[in-house]
C-alpha cells in the first residue's frame, strides 16, 4: 500500500551515471551561462558605444572584451558538449555477433 507523500523506489535510467558524467554536465551549463551572458554582455556594451559614445578613458578596453570571451567560450562549449554526449551514449551491444548475424538481427 502507498503511503500518501513518500516516494516510491522506481529503476530511473540515470541513477546509475558517474560522477565524472555529472560534473561534465555542470560545465556544459556553466559554459552555455557563461556564453549567453558574454552574448549579453557584448550586445549591450555595443549598444551603450553606439548610442552614448563614453569617453572615460578605460571604456575602450573593456567593451570589446565580451567579444573576445564569446568565442572563446562557444568552443569551450562545443568541447564540453561533445564530451557529454560521448559519455552518455548507449554503449554498443552488438560487437561480439559476426557482421552477417548482425545484418540479420536488424
């Protein structure tokens, strides 16, 4: 009988990941954050030059700097992704049946 409010135990295909698996995806996330808010960044530092011109001598320095992360972090992310999507793919059950039973078993 099911108590109201307590959780049952269910086989959960993601129980059973590594640890390495998880921290690969938490840099995936940071690194996609990191990227957006680089985007962010950059689009409204192009929209405060182009619109109010600031002339403090250190904003020439600093403005194009998301620029320069953005692209720095999109391959950092497409490292990292790939990387996930390699942990996590299923892994190949077919490599002991010779080609031809193979062919037939599809």
């Amino acid at each position: 009988m099911s108590v109201p409010g307590r959780r049952r135990a269910c086989p959960h295909p993601t129980r059973g990941r590594r640890a390495d698996t998880d921290r690969t995806a938490r840099a995936v996330q940071r690194t996609g954050r990191l990227l957006c808010w680089s985007l962010a960044a950059g689009m409204a530092g192009a929209a405060t030059e182009a619109l109010f011109h600031p002339g403090a001598g250190w904003w020439p320095l600093l403005w194009p700097l998301p620029w320069y992360l953005t692209p720095a972090s999109a391959l950092t992310w497409s490292i990292l992704r790939l990387r996930e999507k390699t942990a996590r793919r299923p892994p190949d059950d077919h490599g002991d049946l010779p080609a031809e039973e193979h062919g037939q078993a599809a």
